[in-house]
C-alpha cells in the first residue's frame, strides 16, 4: 500500500510532501506509485480541498475520517489544524490484479488485525484509528515546528527533523 501525505497551508500552498508505502505486514515503507499515477497525487490532494473546507464547516472535529475517493482506488483523509492547516493523505492500495498467489494470500491476511492492501476497508475501525493516530503525532511534530523562531508561517518545510517524525509516525501506525 502506498500513501502521500501532504501539508496544505493557509493561501492553499504546499507546504510539505512526503510519499511513502505501509510498514505492517512486511512492508519496506517504500512508496510504490504506478509511474502514470504518481503525478496526480498533487492534483488529487488539491481538488478534495473543496470538499475538505465543505466538511470543515459542518464538522467541529479536526479529524475528518475518509472524505472521498478518487478512481480507480485513492482514498482520501483529511485533518484540519486550529489556524485551517490542512493535513491531506492519500492512501492507494495495491491494484495488481488478482492472481492465483494474491486470491490465497487474501484468504491468509483475512486473519490478521490490520488489514493488507488485498482487504483493505477504509472505514474499518482499525484503519481509522491508524489513519488518526498518525495525523495526531504529525499534528504534535506540527505544533513543535511552528513554535520555532526560524520557522515563518506558510512557508514549506524544509526540516528533516519534521520529516523524520513524518517518517516515524508512518511506520509506527501505517
């Protein structure tokens, strides 16, 4: 499973990006984006901004869940900041086709807790409490990184303090 995380600031720019694949399950957190799919993932995150600020009003909450989905399989969450800092990810599962090998190693994910990009739910307890705690630990690297003086307010980050807690969030809980 492959996921692009996204900061999006104030004035709708981007101010930080981080691409990266699932650790559970054997993963080696390496992204793997089909090569004609990886470019969209910017369009992707900046056309559900829409739809974000749509819920943002409805909602009180920060965390958003599952707000839409993009075909063929991109699923998008959302987290708003308290100054309307938006935190996107997209979440691709795996699309290969399904194959002899992959029909029983479905069978075999079926047993786990944590669900394998052959059985992936995006509405699954276990995956929205995944997708939440990483945005709460992104959230707490975000409040450290904007009490710092050499920080300026919508600007990207460039830290690889912040992008090594980004890092550490998604393989603790992604």
């Amino acid at each position: 499973m492959s996921y692009y995380f996204t900061i999006i600031g104030t004035k709708d720019n981007p101010l930080f990006e981080h691409e990266f694949g699932t650790s559970k399950q054997g993963g080696d957190g390496v992204a793997r984006f089909r090569e004609e799919a990886r470019h969209m993932n910017q369009f992707i995150a900046h056309a559900s901004l829409d739809i974000v600020e749509e819920v943002q009003w409805a909602s009180g909450q920060m965390y958003l869940k599952l707000l839409d989905r993009f075909p063929p399989a991109t699923y998008i969450s959302a987290f708003i900041t308290a100054n309307n800092v938006k935190f996107l990810l997209l979440t691709c599962p795996s699309d290969s086709a399904p194959s002899r090998s992959s029909i029983t190693s479905a069978a075999s994910a079926r047993s786990s807790s944590y669900p394998s990009s052959a059985t992936y739910n995006p509405t699954a307890p276990a995956t929205e409490e995944a997708v939440k705690s990483f945005f709460y630990e992104v959230y707490d690297a975000w409040l450290k990184t904007l009490m710092s003086p050499f920080y300026h307010i919508n600007t990207p980050i460039g830290s690889p303090v912040f992008r090594g807690r980004v890092a550490a969030a998604a393989k603790k809980y992604l």
